[in-house]
C-alpha cells in the first residue's frame, strides 16, 4: 500500500457563548479556495440536569459541525452540477 500525504489543511474554529442554562457554538471551515462555511448550533440544559457547560459545548458544537457538513455536502453537489452541466442527486451522509 501507497503511503498517503496531506497536500490540503482545512481550519476549523470553534467558538461557544454560555449561561447558566444555553451553550450557543459557531463553527467556521475556511476552505483552500478561500470560502468560508459557518453554521450555528446550540444546546439548552434541562432544569432537572447538572451544570455540566463542556456537555453543552459537545452538543452544541456537534450540532454546528452537523450544519457545517450539510452545506459542505450541497457545496459540493453544486458544483459537481457546475462542472457536468447536469443536474446530480444530493449527496447522502
């Protein structure tokens, strides 16, 4: 087997905002062609749980990367129909 190599990075940022009870996160991808992808996820504790903000951070920064893959998969189906001139399926995760 061939040995692979990394010949592209992609930056990935998260960002989180919390109180006592919301976690709000911000996903940035910046991709080499130079687009930025952002998205938004959030989590909200129920009264019953513990304050436990890196569970909030971990669901709602899941939920922002989700985000941030939809549109990468509808990014890329574009442009698959920009350079076919037809029109494909959507991409399926």
């Amino acid at each position: 087997m061939a040995a692979m190599h990394t010949t592209v990075g992609w930056h990935v940022e998260l960002e989180f905002e919390e109180d006592d009870r919301h976690t709000r996160a911000v996903a940035l991808v910046r991709l080499p062609d130079g687009t930025e992808v952002r998205a938004h996820g959030h989590a909200s504790r129920h009264d019953v749980d513990s304050n436990q903000p890196r569970v909030g951070e971990e669901i709602a920064g899941a939920r922002a990367l989700n985000e941030i893959a939809m549109q990468l998969l509808t990014k890329a189906r574009l442009e698959i129909d920009d350079a076919s001139g037809r029109r494909s399926h959507s991409i399926n995760v």
